[in-house]
C-alpha cells in the first residue's frame, strides 16, 4: 500500500480517494433507489387491488342492489 501510494502524485492520490467515495455513494444511493422504487410498486399493487374495480361494474351492482330492493319494497306494500 505505502508503495503503491508512494507512486502516486498528489492529484492521483485525491482521484484515487474521490473514486473509492464515489464508489462508496453510488452503492449507497443505488440500495436507497432500490427501496424507493419497492416501495412506489408495492403502492401500485395495492391501489390496483383496491380500485381495479370498474365503474361499469359498480353501476351494475347498484342498479341490481336497487332493483331487489324495489322488488323488497313492493312486496311490503311501499311504492317507489
């Protein structure tokens, strides 16, 4: 090592130094990166679970959930 850096100019040492930091941050910022991206996919996921549901099919089940209870209501009698 004392060899190694003895061969090295005062530039070369500081490039050597900033590289092994570089180095050193982008690993950091690549594993913060990876979470991150996790995390916005994991929320995807689960708001695609909870409004995959079309408004189509929501009009339908209210407009079959009326009409029982139009059918419900009658039989006792009320007129809607």
């Amino acid at each position: 090592l004392r060899d190694a850096r003895g061969a090295l100019d005062d530039d070369g040492a500081q490039a050597l130094a900033l590289g092994i930091l570089r180095a050193d941050l982008d690993a950091i910022l690549e594993r913060y990166v990876t979470e991150r991206r996790r995390r916005v996919v994991t929320a995807f996921e689960g708001w695609w679970e909870k409004y995959r549901v079309t408004l189509t099919s929501l009009e339908a089940e209210r407009d079959a959930a009326a009409g029982a209870l139009r059918k419900f209501l009658g039989g006792l009698g009320y007129a809607l």
